[in-house]
C-alpha cells in the first residue's frame, strides 16, 4: 500500500504541475467557459502549485503528505462541481475525479485508516 500511495502522490503532484505550467491554454479555456474570474483561476493555480510542491516535498516529509493530499482533494473536489454546473461530459470530467481519488487514497493512507 505505501508504494501505491507514494505512486499516486506523484503522479497527482507531477500531472497538476504540468497542467499548470505547460498547459495553461487548457486552464485557461475551461475557467472561461466555467465563468470564473482571471484573479480566482490565479489563485487556483496557485495553490494547485503550492499544494503539488507539498505532495512531493511530502516524499522526504512525509507529515506534510495526508494535508497536502487533502488540500488537492478538495480542489479536485470543486473541479468536479465546476464541470458538473457546466455540464461537461464525463470524459472531460474524468481526469479531476481520478486525481480526487487518488488525493484521498494518499490522505487516508497517511492517517492510517487504510
């Protein structure tokens, strides 16, 4: 289990960041179409950076990992909601939710609940 949860926390970690960074297009596009401010989606990816720097920070600190993980939970968490309002179809959706899940799977490990 602790090399599936150290697999999903780089791969969430490393895929935010490349969103974010190299594919800002994207980002950009999807905050037009959800109505969001140009100040919110800086913020977002802000945090969504912040927050990955955390999750694999949390390699070697592994207290930082189950907050880190449930900051990016959250986030992922309101991608779902956003996509939802906006009536994307699942595919579209689909990145975000596997990223919410794999958050709370690293954030669970790391409470010890599983």
């Amino acid at each position: 289990m602790e090399h599936i949860s150290l697999f999903f926390q780089v791969v969430v970690a490393v895929s935010v960041l490349i969103v974010w960074v190299f594919r800002y297009h994207n980002v950009i596009a999807e905050f037009e179409q959800f109505g969001f401010s140009n100040v919110f989606r800086n913020f977002v990816g802000a945090s969504k950076i912040a927050i990955s720097t955390l999750l694999l920070t949390g390699i070697c600190y592994a207290d930082l990992t189950p907050y880190a993980a449930i900051g990016m939970a959250a986030f992922m968490l309101a991608a779902q909601l956003s996509h939802l309002r906006a009536k994307n179809p699942f595919l579209q959706r689909l990145p975000s939710l596997v990223f919410l899940l794999m958050s709370v799977f690293v954030a669970l490990f790391h409470f010890g609940v599983i």
